[in-house]
C-alpha cells in the first residue's frame, strides 16, 4: 500500500497568492482529517471527513480555508489569500472505519507551506 | 474540554537508559489512548495504543498502561537506542475518529 499521499511536499508562496494542496487517503478508508502543525501551536485538527462529508469544521481557523473532499480518493485544503501566519506543515490523514474506538489514523508525509 | 498534557521536553538520554514520558489527559468519556511518534520530516505514526482501562499497549519495546485512575498514560522504555530519537505524541480518542494530541515531546538520545 502506498499510504497517504500529499503533494506538493514543499510549498513556497507570496502572500496574498492562493495556495492548494492535495491528498489521496489510503484506499478503503472513508475517514479523511486535515491538520497543521506549528511550533506555537503544536497539532491542530483543522476539518475532518466521513464518507466525503465534512462533519467537523470547527478547527477552519477563518474563511480564507476551504476544504473539499468531491470522492472518496482525493481531498484539498485551499488558502485564498494565503499570509505569512500560514506558515506551517500541513498532514493529511486517513482511518478505515467511522465508528469503535480502536481506529488508527495514517498519515501523510505533509506539506511544508511557507508563505513570505 | 477533552485535553491531553504531556511532560515537556526535550528530554535528553544517553544510549541504553530507561524512558518515560508522562501523559495525562481530561476527558468526559472513556477515551482510548494513544501514543504516536513523528521521526524528522516524516509524519505521524501509530506507536500503540489502549482502548480501555488497565489495557496495556507496547510495540517496539515501548509500553503505555492505561490507567483510569490516574487518568494517565505513560509512555515506557527500558533500553533506548539512537534510532528512537523523535517527537512522540500522546492522544485521545472519545467519539467518531477525532484526535486530541498532546504537544508532544521531543527526545533526544546520544551514542
């Protein structure tokens, strides 16, 4: 299996400009979470998927994030306009049932986004 | 609200010596825990994980005991090596597959 994917790997973008990125969950999962990942703040759960629903947005730090999930193999986090406090690793991660407590989440290899 | 505090870091160890990380969490429920670790550049993994009380969770010589009574969950190892060198997270889980992280804890291990 090739686990979770997320391109690009490394993203370097001016502010202002609007930046996308991708991820393909593990085949068979039908749960998908975004989260980003900063020194200040640690590990923050941004939104999170059940079968390409959004069910938990609530961590969308403001409107300039959008999430979309259009099938079950490919989700992506767009910032418009992007700021320099954007700045941080994003993962994508995946998990193979919706419901028990004992489901373990895979994770991507993430995102390097710098925004100057 | 469900939370999750873990010891601060870095924590530095020579080659060999014993670990422990503590991990204590707040919860309403009763969660099931985990231990992830992240090595440079790479993303989370599973280390191991409990899902109810006086469960034990080990893989790769590591070991956490859940425990309800002290509402913790510490991370042990008796040996470590160079290679376990890492951040290491400690989470919960109370409903659906939503995560609750700790802030993790560096470790650094010297040959």
């Amino acid at each position: 299996d090739a686990g979770v994917i997320q391109s690009p790997r490394h993203e370097v973008t001016e502010m202002g400009q609007e930046v996308t990125l991708r991820c393909k969950p593990i085949s068979g999962h039908n749960s998908l979470f975004w989260y980003r990942q900063t020194m200040m703040r640690g590990l923050e759960l941004l939104i999170y998927f059940n079968n390409n629903v959004p069910i938990d947005d609530s961590g969308m730090p403001e409107d300039r994030f959008s999430a979309k999930m259009p099938n079950a193999s490919f989700s992506t986090l767009k910032i418009q306009p992007s700021e320099p406090r954007d700045s941080a690793v994003y993962f994508c991660a995946s998990s193979p049932t919706v419901t028990g407590t004992g489901a373990e989440q895979y994770f991507g290899p993430g995102t390097r986004l710098t925004v100057t | 609200g469900d939370s999750v505090t873990q010891m601060e870091g870095p924590v530095t160890l020579s080659e060999e010596a014993f670990l422990t990380i503590n991990c204590t969490y707040t919860a309403t429920g009763y969660p099931s825990l985990f231990w992830y670790v992240q090595y440079p550049g790479e993303g989370l993994q599973l280390l191991l994980k409990a899902t109810k009380a006086d469960d034990k969770g080990s893989n790769k010589g590591f070991e956490a005991t859940y425990r309800k009574e002290t509402t913790s969950f510490h991370l042990e190892k008796g040996s470590v090596q160079v290679s376990d060198s890492a951040v290491y997270f400690c989470a919960l889980r109370l409903y659906g597959n939503k995560l609750v992280f700790g802030a993790g804890t560096i470790l650094r291990v010297k040959s």
